[in-house]
C-alpha cells in the first residue's frame, strides 16, 4: 500500500458507522519500521488514530474502531506530526542527503513500512532509524 | 507629526532592530577552523602557543 | 561516495540524530596541527535568531561525517554538564592563513580546508587560491603540515607536486602524496 494512494481515502468507525474524516497523513516508527498513527482530515471528533485501532485498509475505506478510549498510544498531535516522513529530507548515517521523502510503502495488515520512496533513491524499510522533526534518518551510505 | 507618522517611525524602528539582531546572530553562528597548538600538558614544547 | 568534504560546506550543517532531529549545527571546526586529527566542533543553535552554543561535540562521538550532515546517536553526544567540553585550542583560524613552503615559496591564501570525513575525520589537505595574476584554486593534500597558525600555514614543498583541481582529483593526490613519503 502506498500512502500516495491511501492519501484522503474516507476513514470510518466501524462501531459508528459514520465518516470520521479522510486520512491526511502516517507517523512512522523505527526498530521495526512501522506506522504507529493515523492522521485525520475532517471535521470529526478526533483526528489521530493509533495504528491498532485499525481493521483494515479497504479498496474504498479505511474501518477503524475508534470507540472507547482507545487511543492511549497516541501521546499528542505535536509528537505526531514530527514522525511524519512525507517531504522530509533522507540523511544517510554518514551524513549524505539522498533528497526527500516522496512516498512511504506500508503494509495494510501489519502497518510495516517496507519501504521508503525518496527522489534520489528507494530505501528499505529496515534501513529506518528514526523520523523526526527534521529529518529521516537511514542506515547505510 | 500625524498619528500614522508615529506609526511608521515605530514600524521602521522595528525593522531595523530585527534586521540587526538577525545579522549578529548570524555573525555568531559563522565558524571557521581552528588549528590547535598541537601541544598538551606533559606532551613537551613544539612551536609556541598563540 | 565522497570521503572529502571541505570545511566551508561541513560549516553551519545540522547535527542530526538517528532520531531525526536537528539538535545543532556546526559552528567551528578545531584540529590538532600536529597531525591533523579533528577534535570536535563547537555549535549554534538551529533557530534564525539563536547564536553559539556552549555545547560542544567531540569528534569521538560522530556517528557520521558528509556534506549534508553531522550524524550522532542521540543527543548525549554533545557535552553536557557530566562531560567535558572539546577544549579551545590555541591557535587561530586558518582560514585566509598564508600557505607557504618549506623552502619559502608563498604558495596563496588558504581558502578552505579538506576534512577527510570517517570514523576519526582528519584534516587532509588545503584549498590554496595564488595571489596571482592569474588566480587560481588548487588543493593541496597535506598530511602532516610543519606548523599551523592563524596567519600561516608551512607545507613541506613536495606538495606541490601533488596540487589537485577539484575533489575527485584530490583523493589521487592524496594517494600519490602518502606513496612517495612511504617511498622517502
């Protein structure tokens, strides 16, 4: 799945069984590569999911169980928006810019990321080692 | 003096101190290379240290 | 892959962590003249309106060295209170130093200086524009420099047979430089 693809696709709450809003943007982690959230556009009543609250990435729709107070994972929106990878810059750990993050390739299941696109280059996910407010930061030259 | 007159001198005063605050500290952000003496305590004398 | 990076590029690039966040960037850059070994870096902050910081970073704690960043594990390997700070050295910045032989040939104005960037970065060569006419760049590989000052850096005379147009040719000099000390 890539998040190009994914990107303002509807988000529905499955024990609601109403549009939550259109996902906006992933928080990724490292150690494994992961998505661990979700960002919500729309005018609902919450806008981050955490990554398990979801139960599947559909054709047509994302379903989540956002019921209850499940979403202790997420800390809060500022944290999230800083593992957001999109449009940052990929910084090898000897310190070489492979140009900027263009897409992120995840599994709908598991929420793996296998791999990260950047206009340079297309880097395994397990090259990962960590996003941040700056940058991307990857294994390997 | 109109009141916008007043209005414009604060404004420009402004300007300038942001203008200024941001070219020292850019000043100060800059670097360069600094040799070492090449000598440390115990490592005897070679060449003065300036 | 370039192990090469000049000094002026290194300047003002962020400290990155594995994290991702830029807790710094490159201020100075001290070394050791006697044998050019790099020791850390002094820092600045990253905001417009942030100016030095008293942090420093030990060369010892670079993860990774290249010419678009200064990778560390965390921010731990900065100086903080429980560790000693890279130590000032003495001397002055040599750029726009005097470069001069040996044998008294003033070979130009230093107007930047190779860092050999790898586990332990090492200052490797100078980039030396001749006060002409005509002017022009060549960087000299230097490995062990004779005495380095603010105002004038003393190169053995041999390399000058080595002088290099630009980074890619300056890796060969380089080679061919520490060839004919193995030789001498």
């Amino acid at each position: 799945m890539l998040f190009s693809q994914a990107n303002g696709r509807r988000v529905v709450g499955l024990t609601e069984a109403e549009v939550l809003g259109s996902l906006a943007a992933l928080s990724v982690a490292s150690a494994p590569a992961r998505v661990t959230a979700l960002k919500l556009k729309g005018r609902g009543p919450r806008d981050v999911l955490a990554w398990r609250q979801v139960e599947s990435f559909g054709p047509d729709a994302v379903t989540v169980r956002a019921g209850g107070e499940g979403g202790d994972d997420v800390q809060d929106d500022e944290f999230e928006s800083r593992r957001d990878p999109m449009g940052k810059p990929v910084i090898t750990e000897d310190g070489h810019c492979l140009g900027k993050i263009v897409d992120v390739e995840f599994d709908g299941t598991t929420g793996r990321v296998q791999r990260l696109m950047a206009t340079d280059e297309e880097i395994a996910g397990e090259r990962l080692l960590g996003v941040g407010g700056y940058a991307v930061v990857v294994r390997g030259g | 003096m109109e009141w916008w007159g007043w209005l414009i001198v604060a404004v420009v005063v402004l300007a300038v101190l942001i203008a200024s605050a941001l070219v020292t500290q850019a000043r100060r952000r800059r670097g360069g290379v600094i040799a070492g003496g090449g000598q440390r305590p115990g490592e005897g004398e070679r060449g003065g240290r300036r | 892959m370039t192990r090469y990076v000049r000094a002026s590029e290194l300047v003002k690039k962020p400290v990155v962590t594995f994290d991702g966040e830029d807790v710094a960037q490159v201020k100075d850059i001290l070394f050791e003249a006697a044998d050019g070994s790099v020791r850390g870096f002094t820092l600045a902050g990253r905001g417009l309106f942030s100016g030095p910081l008293k942090q420093t970073l030990a060369a010892g704690r670079v993860h990774g060295l290249g010419p678009d960043a200064v990778v560390i594990r965390d921010g731990t390997a900065l100086s903080g209170d429980d560790q000693p700070a890279v130590g000032v050295p003495g001397g002055g910045d040599v750029m726009g130093a005097t470069a001069l032989t040996v044998k008294g040939t003033e070979l130009g104005k230093v107007v930047d200086v190779i860092i050999e960037g790898s586990r332990q970065p090492v200052v490797a060569g100078y980039e030396v524009e001749s006060s002409g006419p005509p002017r022009r760049r060549v960087l000299l590989p230097v490995l062990r420099p004779v005495g380095v000052s603010g105002d004038m850096v003393v190169v053995p005379d041999a390399v000058v047979d080595f002088a290099a147009g630009d980074l890619a040719g300056f890796a060969e000099a380089a080679r061919g430089l520490r060839h004919r000390l193995e030789e001498e």
